[in-house]
C-alpha cells in the first residue's frame, strides 16, 4: 500500500524508530497488540502476533491476546495497555489522570508521550490499510490457536 508513497512509510518509520528507544521491544509490542485489537486489525494483530513471539513464548501470548489483564503481565504493563487501549477507542475522553495512573506505575512523561506516539502511529497506519481496502496474508510460525486468540 505505502509503495506509492514510500516516503510517507519513511517517516512512520521514523516515529516508531523514535518512540521504540525508551520503551522496548517487549512494551512497544504490548502497546501495538493493546491499540490493534482496540481497533480491529486483523492484519496488525497477526503481524505483531508474530514479531512478539521474540519476546513471549505462545502460551503467554495466547494469554494475553485473550485477556491482557489476566496473563501474567506487571501491573505497569497492564496499566500501559490499558492506556493504549483507551487511546485508540475513545481518546476524547482521556484526561490527565490517564497519565497519571502511567506515572504511577513508574514511567516517566517521555515514555507516557512515547506510549501514546506508538498506539497513535498503530492507529494510523492500521486505519490506512482499513482504508484501501488492504488484506494480508496470515504470517508463517502462528498456530490455529494463537491465531483464534488474536483475532478470534
């Protein structure tokens, strides 16, 4: 899809590139599967199925696909997907105190903001392929059951 325009995938590059220093490979993919699924890629929530199995084993994975609060996860990282969550399904309605449950469980402002970039880029770049219409195949190395917890 980004083909036509590839500077455009460039510069989302860039931000993800930017924003993935302070959080990781392991929040940056909970922040990505969180705001995916709030928004209902499929196509997002199977590729990052796939790249997070470098950071989770299955199980744990099918764990959280199924219920991020219920899957072993800090209760930091909770409070992180639950934010991104929120960010992609009702973001009007967030307020300071959003960030502040973020700061809580001990991140700092520039991750706070690096958490919100990185669900908003999801954002965009999963409502872009919604848009043209863009459908990808299923990635190789995921199980029937790990795919039903992600998009099932």
């Amino acid at each position: 899809a980004f083909s036509v325009h590839p500077e455009a995938y460039q510069a989302y590059e860039a931000v993800i590139k930017t924003v993935f220093g302070s959080l990781g490979l392991r929040h940056y993919e909970l922040v990505t599967l969180a705001a995916a699924r709030a928004i209902g890629s499929r196509e997002c929530l199977l590729a990052h199925g796939r790249k997070s199995l470098g950071v989770f084993d299955e199980a744990q994975l099918v764990r959280i696909a199924r219920d991020y609060r219920d899957a072993g996860l800090t209760e930091a990282e909770v409070a992180m997907m639950a934010f991104a969550e929120r960010l992609s399904g009702d973001s009007a309605s967030m307020t300071e105190e959003d960030s502040q449950t973020l700061r809580d469980h001990g991140f700092t402002d520039r991750q706070i903001l690096d958490i919100a970039m990185a669900a908003g880029a999801r954002n965009m770049y999963s409502r872009v392929l919604h848009a043209l219409g863009v459908r990808l195949d299923v990635p190789p190395g995921l199980t029937p059951e790990l795919q039903a917890a992600l998009i099932g």
